[in-house]
C-alpha cells in the first residue's frame, strides 16, 4: 500500500464513523449522505485492505486494526487543522460535542455548573456524560472516544495530561434526627453504628486498595478511604460494619433518611447533601488525607482550541465547588 492512494477525506470519514459508530451520523456530522459515507468507506476498505468496520446490532464495531489507527489518525487530523490555522474556537457559534467521563457526585458537582455556562457562552455546544467507572476508560481516552475524565487517580501515564480541580477528605452524613447528630462522632460510634460508602467496584472487578489499573491509568473504585479507616481501628479487634455499599451516590439521602446509619462520603459531597436541609455532616473520628479530584485528557489535545476552553470552564467552575 502506498501512502499516496490516501485521499485525507478519507480519514475524516473513518474517523466519524469511529467515533459515531454509526454511517447516517457520520455522514451527518461531515455534511454528506450516507451513500457518499459508504462510498468512502468502501475505498477506503479497498486501500487498507481491511473490512475496519463490521455492522452489529449495536452498530459499526470497529476490527482491531481500526483501533489500533484510531488515535493515531485523529492526532494526524489534529495537527492538519492546527498546521492551517482552522481550528480557532468561538464558542457563542461553535457546534462541538465534547465527551465527558465522570462518575455520579462529580456530574452533579461539577457538570451540573457547566452546563449552566454553556448555555450562557455556549448555546450550540453539547456535552456527553459518560460513567468514569466504565473499564475500559483509558482506551476509550486513548482513541479520542472520550475527551476528558475527571476523578481520582492514583497514576497518571506520561501520555495523558491532568489538571487539579480541587482536594477533598472523607466525612460522615446522617440524619438530622440521629442520636449523634448534635455531637462530635468517636470511633466508639463507628462500632455502635453501621456504616454505607461508595463503591464502584471492588476485588472482583480487579480492584487493588481501592483502585482499578487499566492501560497505566489506575482509577479510584471506592470513594472512601479504606485503608485510613482500618488504620482508625488497628489497635482493636473490632471493625467498623459495612452495612452497605452502593454504587451511585445521589441514593445516600434516601438510605439515611429514618436510618441509623452512617455514610462516608466525600467532602464535596457532604457539604452539597447538607444544604438541602435533612442531613448533617459531621468530621470522620480519625485522620483521613486528603486528595485530589483531577481533570485527565490526551496529550495530542494539549493544542485543541476547543478543548482548552472546555478545560478553562472546567477549572472556573471547579472553583465554585471548592468555595461552596
């Protein structure tokens, strides 16, 4: 195969249909019918001699030869519009669709606030909330399927990039008709009360200390503090009861409410349940670090006009969480 029977419009096609997985929305997204995306397709089947796509039920499924060229051509078709200069963004008339990976209590924190600007600056630019929890996380970041996650990381691999968006420790919610709700709690409560935290994957999903590794990129799975609550309790033969672990943290005013029980949850979090009235945030019994939610994309959209206005919205609101 030569390089010179590569018409560079057909690149774009594959990766529209990459990224849509489907050719009517491929074609929709570059202005052409869906024959002319066959069309292209086809050539392009021709030249790479590979099928790149195989039609499924839930779409075009891309081989592994499509994967392994997805993030390479994008990157490709980056640095194209950025060497011609027709990448400049003015988000009052941009039609972009960024895709976002967070879990349920950052959306609501963080993206909730977004959207607010980008119906103000943005009118036309449209947002993707994908689950951070998904395993394949780092792969979809790696073929430009998702353009930012935000979360916990305790590794970060040198192709991606990260910002900090704020720090955040564990503390305890309950009820405001709880017997503690008027007291500091103590490690003697924990054992009289049982406890329900976050977690998004445990040892059976190939979680280690709390974190899931895929690719490098080693994500928190539970968020609590585990380890810092067994060093609570170390010099004791008893443990704090578990009684619950839920995988979406938006339930927890509804498991608190007529319950006794405790729920360890983030600090962000806490402070935003206990605005709404019917909870109480109380400091954990024992010393929990603190930790940093981080904003993490690929290195080849360092240059994106697009994507680094999306991160500068991302950091002005992210100062609304941590003033809040």
């Amino acid at each position: 195969m030569s390089a010179d029977r590569i018409d560079l419009n057909l690149l774009r096609v594959f990766d529209a249909i990459f990224e849509d997985r489907n050719l009517a929305l491929a074609g929709k997204r570059l202005n052409l019918s869906q024959s002319a995306i066959s069309h292209a397709l086809a050539r392009l089947r021709e030249v790479l001699d590979d099928d790149l796509f195989v039609r499924t039920g839930k779409g075009m499924e891309p081989t592994v030869r499509a994967i392994d060229m997805a993030a390479p051509v994008r990157a490709a078709l980056q640095q194209i519009r950025s060497a011609l200069g027709v990448d400049r963004f003015d988000p009052s008339v941009a039609q972009r669709k960024f895709v976002v990976a967070a879990n349920d209590y950052i959306t609501a924190l963080l993206l909730g606030r977004l959207s607010q600007r980008l119906r103000a600056e943005a009118p036309l630019v449209d947002l993707v909330v994908r689950p951070s929890t998904r395993l394949d996380l780092a792969g979809q970041i790696d073929v430009g399927r998702i353009d930012l996650a935000i979360g916990i990381f305790a590794d970060v691999p040198s192709r991606f990039r990260s910002m900090r968006l704020w720090e955040q420790s564990d503390v305890l919610l309950l009820n405001r008709e709880h017997p503690l709700a008027d007291r500091a709690i103590t490690r003697d409560d924990l054992l009289t009360y049982p406890l329900v935290a976050i977690s998004q994957g445990g040892e059976e999903e190939g979680a280690v200390s709390g974190f899931i590794v895929e690719r490098g990129l080693a994500r928190q799975s539970e968020m609590f503090d585990r380890a810092a609550l067994n060093r609570a309790f170390a010099d004791t033969a008893e443990m704090p009861r578990m009684r619950m672990a839920v995988a979406h943290s938006l339930v927890i005013p509804a498991l608190l409410r007529h319950s006794d029980m405790l729920a360890l949850v983030p600090s962000p979090l806490g402070r935003e349940l206990e605005r709404y009235g019917e909870l109480k945030m109380h400091a954990t019994p024992y010393e929990c670090p603190n930790v940093t939610v981080l904003a993490v994309w690929h290195e080849r959209n360092d240059a994106d006009p697009a994507l680094q206005w999306l991160r500068q919205q991302l950091a002005d609101v992210a100062r609304q969480v941590r003033t809040c």
